[in-house]
C-alpha cells in the first residue's frame, strides 16, 4: 500500500513511511501543490494511492464517488508530524485490514 499525502501534511513525514508504505509520496513532490480535491482524487485512483488527509473533503468524495482511491482521514487534536507519523505506523494492520482485507473506502483514524 503507497500513500498520497495531502498537502495539508507535512511532506518531511514521506521519509519516514517508506519502509512500512513504500512508494509514498506527498502532493507537492508530485507536482500537485495547487491542485483541486478533484485533480488529487484522480491522481491517487490513476496512479493506485490511498490518500491521507486532516480534512472531511477526501471522506466526502469517497461517499459520492466511491472507491478507490481510498481515504485515510486523521482526526486528531494535536496534528504535530510525530503524531500523524505514530498514527500511521502503529495501526498499520489496522489500516491494512480496514482498507484491504475489509475493503472499505475510507478510515477514520484518531490518536491513541
């Protein structure tokens, strides 16, 4: 699984993913820095990318347009690097399962 993250995350996390998400990427280092939700959706579909996202925008698009792409939406309080970060790695099973296994659309993810 290779994640899409959004631009409202930190693309200094994408170094960190690589081993348990290789081929992960953040919207600017693909060139999509000023891109639409939309243009993103298509991007993340066409190129087989889960998209991690702080915002309800991405959840929403999987509602009306299905999946995939799916969605990872972080909820969190406290939206420092290190939390998105831990959020990723440690339910990546979670995730896995979820998403996968499960083959849902998208998942909500809150810190634990």
């Amino acid at each position: 699984m290779k994640l899409l993250l959004d631009e409202n995350l930190s693309r200094r996390l994408v170094p960190f993913l690589l081993t348990a998400y290789p081929e992960s990427t953040q919207v600017v280092l693909v060139g999509l820095e000023a891109a639409s939700d939309v243009q993103i959706w298509e991007y993340a579909k066409s190129n087989d990318f889960v998209i991690v996202t702080q915002d309800a925008d991405f959840e929403e698009l999987s509602l009306i347009k299905g999946h995939p792409p799916n969605v990872i939406w972080i909820k969190t309080t406290h939206p420092s690097r290190s939390a998105i970060l831990k959020i990723l790695l440690d339910q990546q099973p979670l995730i896995h399962d979820v998403l996968i296994n499960q083959n849902q659309g998208c998942i909500e993810m809150t810190q634990t």
